[in-house]
C-alpha cells in the first residue's frame, strides 16, 4: 500500500497587497520545508500557479477526502 500525503488546504483570511488571493476561499497548500521555516507558505492561487505568501494570511483546514478530491480536481481544471 503506498503512503500517500494528504493535500493540504488553507483558507484565506487576508490578501492585503495580494492580488491573486481572494478572501475565505480555500487554497491547495504545497509543500515547502524551506518555505515554512521563513514563515511562507507556498499556496497555488488564481493564476493556477503556486507561489510563497505570508503563513498568516491563511488559516489551515483538514477536509474529508471527498471533499480533497474534488478541491484538487477544481485546482487542476483551473490551471
């Protein structure tokens, strides 16, 4: 069985001087130790691409599964 990481979501709480987030609307959160540590999260936003944004401009969320997949199906479709 392979162990797969779960995909991670935040909702944006503030955008202030970021044009390419909307406020509490759900992001895909990627991975990025180097990124966490200086307190960024690298977060795809609605250019469908992903970049580094302020860990306090987001809340993070646990969803169900099917609620996952969908998020991630919408995320791919978007880009």
């Amino acid at each position: 069985m392979q162990n797969i990481t779960p995909t991670k979501f935040a909702i944006c709480l503030k955008n202030k001087g970021a044009e390419d987030l909307t406020l509490r609307k759900v992001y895909q959160v990627l991975p990025d130790e180097q990124a966490e540590k200086k307190g960024l999260l690298r977060i795809i936003d609605e250019s469908g691409e992903d970049y580094l944004y302020p860990v306090g401009f987001f809340f993070p969320i646990n969803v169900p599964q099917k609620v996952e997949r969908a998020l991630r199906q919408s995320v791919s479709v978007a880009a």
